[in-house]
C-alpha cells in the first residue's frame, strides 16, 4: 500500500483501473482494520471496569 501511495504522489504516473481498484481496496481494509483495533481496544476497557 505504501508502494502504491508513493507511486501516486510521484507524478503523472497513470494507474491501471485494475491498480486502482487493488489500492481503494488496500485503503478500505486498512480503514476497516482500524475500526476493529479501535473496537477491541473498547470492549477490552469495558471488561477492565466490570
């Protein structure tokens, strides 16, 4: 995902739609791994106080 960021940033480098539809996906699952992270973290709290 990194690779594909710089790439994008880099200049006119055109991506393939099948290079783009890869680098939306990597996002939303880092986004999506993020929530997860972020609901773990609360339940582990909420079990902490019980």
């Amino acid at each position: 995902v990194q690779w594909m960021e710089e790439r994008l940033k880099a200049s006119d480098i055109q991506l393939s739609d099948s290079e783009l539809r890869l680098f939306r996906r990597c996002q939303n699952l880092q986004t999506v791994l993020q929530e997860k992270d972020e609901l773990i973290a609360t339940l582990e709290q909420q079990l902490e106080e019980q």
